[in-house]
C-alpha cells in the first residue's frame, strides 16, 4: 500500500490529483489523507483527515509513503524505517506562505530513505523508485550519528 | 525520542507534556509537565513552576531539551542547581531558531540547531541532526 499525506492543515491538490492519476497504473492500494483540498479523488482512498493513532497504523502497513515535505511525516517515516517521497509546496501555487517546503526538500534529498519530486512530472517515477528502495534497520545516518557522539560529549565534559 | 540511544549509558530521567508518547517509546516513570506556550501566561507560569520543582526534586547533572516551552523552563531551572544545560532545536525549525531556542543562546550553556545554514558564532551550532 502506498500512503500519500498532504498534512491535515492544507490541501495540496496538485499532488492529490497527480497521485489519484497515477493510482490506476499501481497495481497496489493508495490511501490519502488529503487535508482540506477541493480535488475529490476517485482511484484512491481518501480522507479529509486521519487520526493520529490510524495514521500510524497506516504507516506501518505501507510501503512507501508519498508526502508534502514537512518534517513530522520524515520524522514518522524513518522512525517506521519506511522510504518516504517529498513533494514540496510551492508559494507561486497559492500552495504555502512561503518556499520553505523547497528548502526542506532539497536539504533532505538524498539521505537515506528519501526521495525528492519537485514537480508532479516525475512523481511516477519517483514512485517507481521508491518502492524498490531497501532501507537497511537501524541504519542511522552520519548526520545522526555525529548527533549522539555530540550530545555525549557535552554530558561528559560540557562541551559540545 | 529518536536521541535516546546517546543517553543510554547515563541514568537518565524523562520529562514530557505528553505521557502517552513515553509509553509509545517503552519509558517507564516519565514526569509530566503542562503543555504551555507565550500565549497561555497563566500556565506556562504553573508548568515553570512543576519544572522547577521537578529538577530541584531530581538535581541532574546535566538538562537537555528539545523543546518547547516546558524544557525550556527545566533548562532555566537547571542553571539555578548549576547543572550543564544543552538546547537542541527541533529539527522542525529548519527556516529559523524556535523562540525557546533563541532565549536558549544566552540561557543555556551550548544551543544547537540541526540545520547547518542556521548555525553561527557563537551559537547556535550545528553538530548534525535526528534524520
């Protein structure tokens, strides 16, 4: 199953309508939570909003997810080892206040687990992508490791 | 959460506004503190004062938070044992410095942000992140 969540905030109909498109050529079920977007989608499940705790179940369950790109979904995915597909808002779009979205994609593009769609004309290989992604348990990436050493450091000597 | 595994080897003691997410993670005897936040002056002056109490209580060595208004409280409390305080800004905050983080530049002893293009002289630093 593949999840696709835009938040519960904001609708982000350009990649609900794109993935909804791209949900008949998967030969695999796609649940979206939608936020509150106008676009109703027909080739997927959708939901206005999901609880917290279903939300989680639903991580669990899936393969990939496919998501805005903002922090809590990342966060929710590696903490499920699951690979994760950001799709980043654009403010041109109406779509956020501002770009940060942008900046958050591309600073998290390619670390372990994450892939990165600027734009919906390569989300179906992306997705592609994605589901053939392995992510290794408990591979924690340099940038956590120096992280951990860092904060046992400053423990021990009040350094960081 | 996702930075237990660096306190492994330290007794450590969690406190948290929500005790459900320290089940979740298998944490056992977390101590609660009220949710507050700049717009609730009533209860964030309450949940200074559980901190307070908390770590007069507990007298760490060392307090680390990861925010928000409630570490922060803890961190200000540890200053007045004279424990080593460390804010670690959420990873969330990738455009700028929380405001908790921002006060924890002159309140604790070291702030780090996980987003190196926040990091400055002196503070915050950078030193990698939770992803």
């Amino acid at each position: 199953m593949i999840l696709v969540t835009v938040g519960m905030q904001l609708g982000f109909d350009r990649l609900i309508k794109s993935m909804d498109e791209i949900a008949l050529s998967l030969d695999m079920p796609v649940i979206a939570q939608t936020g509150i977007g106008e676009f109703k989608p027909v080739n997927m499940e959708a939901h206005d909003r999901i609880a917290p705790d279903k939300f989680e179940a639903l991580v669990k369950q899936s393969q990939l997810i496919v998501s805005h790109a903002g922090i809590g979904t990342v966060l929710t995915a590696q903490r499920f080892q699951k690979p994760i597909l950001l799709v980043p808002r654009r403010a041109d779009l109406g779509e956020h206040r501002n770009d940060h979205q942008l900046a958050t994609a591309s600073n998290l593009h390619g670390r372990p687990g994450i892939l990165v769609a600027m734009d919906e004309a390569v989300l179906h290989e992306r997705i592609i992508e994605g589901l053939a992604m392995e992510i290794a348990p408990s591979v924690r990436s340099e940038s956590s490791q120096r992280l951990h050493q860092s904060i046992a450091q400053f423990i021990d000597t009040g350094r960081l | 959460m996702l930075l237990r595994t660096a306190l492994e080897r330290y007794d450590t003691h969690f406190a948290t506004t929500d005790g459900d997410i320290a089940v979740q993670h298998g944490i056992k005897g977390a101590s609660l503190l009220p949710d507050c936040n700049q717009n609730r002056p009533f209860r964030s002056a309450w949940c200074g004062m559980v901190a307070l109490w908390l770590v007069l209580r507990l007298r760490p060595d060392v307090v680390i938070s990861t925010g928000a208004a409630p570490g922060f409280f803890c961190i200000l409390a540890g200053r007045l044992i004279g424990a080593k305080t460390l804010w670690i800004d959420s990873v969330a905050n990738g455009e700028k410095l929380s405001m908790c983080g921002r006060l924890s530049m002159t309140f604790a002893h070291e702030c780090l942000t996980q987003w190196e293009h926040l990091a400055s002289e002196p503070k915050p630093a950078y030193r990698g992140a939770v992803l």
